[in-house]
C-alpha cells in the first residue's frame, strides 16, 4: 500500500466514522442540563384504579409496579396484598428435640435416664436443680455451698424417665442408701 491509498482510505473512514466535536467531548453527565429539553408530565398520577379486593377506587401509587399488567400495576392495592399475605401466613413450629430422636427408654438404665434428663436441662425445658429449692428441706442454693441435684424418686422404670425431684447431695445420698441404690 502506498501513502495516497492509505490517506484515501482514512477520509472515508472520517465521513462513515465523524471524531466527536471538542464541544460534544466537554459535556459530562454532571454538566447542567441544557435549556432546550422538554419536560413531560406523566398522567399516571392522577389516574384511579378499582382494587379488585376491596372495591374501592385508589391512585396508582397504592398499586405495585407489575409491567406484565396493561396499566403497569397490580389490580390489589398494597394495604389489601398486606392484609392477605398476613392472613395466609402459617407459623412454623419449632422442633420439640434438636438431633436424632432418643432411643426408647430402657428398663433400669440410670445412665440413660440421667441423660434424658440433662438434655432437658441443656435445652432450657426444665430449670436446672441449682435454681430450684431442695424437696426435702427447702435448702435455696447459693455459691459455694452444697449444689443440688435431681433425685429420680420413683426409680429408673422405662416410665419414669423423667419424674424428678430437686434435693441437696445430701438428701440425695440419703434417699439413694434407703432404695438400696448406694453402699455406705
């Protein structure tokens, strides 16, 4: 290619591709607005629009933005979708137990009916011994003092799990040592 054809080639590109104007580069979108715009104003604020809930006839603004809608709005006004989705919502509740289900309860098993039962403690489902009084002699636990305990009173049985009672360590060796449970 020569010099003549290239330059050639460039005129063109000038006339397909004009550079912008050092005026049109200087505008900047934080430049005022020129005076020629024309301002519109949109009508939509001053239409109305019959909720198909309540009936009553409310301006557009009461109305959501849906553009898959004719006039671009929802035909139920906010207060009524409010109203209805509050109605239609169904509480959760929560789960009695966290983690697996316990294994079924076993005849005479000490180990797993004290655990059932500090599980209940660690889950807030019953207060733990020390915030309650001794059964037997009212003893109110303070720190540094003898802590209390819970005293299955009616055995181990599969059904009584969970029948437990506050006592001192005290009591609670003493009532172990009538049951036969405990040696002197």
């Amino acid at each position: 290619m020569n010099l003549q054809s290239n330059s050639a080639i460039m005129g063109e590109a000038e006339k397909l591709f004009p550079q912008p104007s050092a005026s049109s580069r200087d505008l900047d979108w934080r430049s005022p607005v020129p005076e020629t715009t024309v301002s519109v104003s949109c009508p939509d604020f001053n239409l109305t629009r019959q909720c198909s809930a309540c009936r009553k006839d409310k301006p557009l603004t009461d109305f959501a933005v849906d553009n898959s809608r004719p006039l671009g709005r929802t035909y139920v006004c906010r207060p009524c979708r409010n109203e209805r989705t509050r109605n239609k919502y169904v509480p959760i509740g929560k789960p009695l137990f966290y983690g697996p289900p316990p294994h079924p309860p076993r005849d005479g098993d000490k180990k797993q009916a004290r655990q059932r039962v500090n599980v209940l403690v660690r889950t807030k489902k019953i207060p733990p011994p020390n915030a309650l009084p001794c059964f037997d002699c009212g003893h109110i636990h303070t720190p540094g003092e003898r802590r209390h305990e819970y005293d299955h009173y009616l055995g181990y049985g599969p059904a009584h799990h969970l029948h437990v009672q506050p006592v001192c360590t005290n009591y609670h060796q003493q009532r172990g040592l009538k049951r036969g449970e405990r040696k002197k």
